[in-house]
C-alpha cells in the first residue's frame, strides 16, 4: 500500500473537525514548500540554443521563411 493510500485512510477515520484541521495544516505545509522555491527569471535562458544559429544567416533565413509562406 502507498504511503498516499494509507494516509487517505488514515485520515478518513479522522472527525470532520479533525479532518479541516489536517487540510489547512497541510495547505500550511505546501504554502511554505512553494514559497521557499527561488524565483525564476526568463532572462536564465538567454543565449540557450544559439550554437543552433550560429552559421546561420538571420536574414537569409527570414527570407527562407517568407518565401515559404507564398507556395
């Protein structure tokens, strides 16, 4: 058995009382968890990729694209 499934019936023999309790303690907990994360900024992924275009002309390759588009 899960640890999951044996807490749910763990909890399920719980008051209702008791059962509110456990929730907002375990919102309490995840709260915390999620705000403790550091922040992540877009700028991490500046530069990701470029080894993919780097011989590669940009606006030769706008071109490429537009020309497409017409068939």
């Amino acid at each position: 058995m899960s640890n999951y499934t044996e807490v749910l019936k763990q909890a399920r023999e719980l008051t209702p009382e008791e059962q509110l309790k456990l929730i907002n303690d375990l919102i309490s907990v995840a709260r915390h968890q999620v705000m403790a994360r550091p922040r992540r900024s877009i700028l991490e992924l500046r530069g990701l990729g470029k080894e993919v275009w780097k011989d590669i002309d940009a606006q030769e390759y706008v071109n490429q694209e537009r020309d497409s588009w017409n068939g």
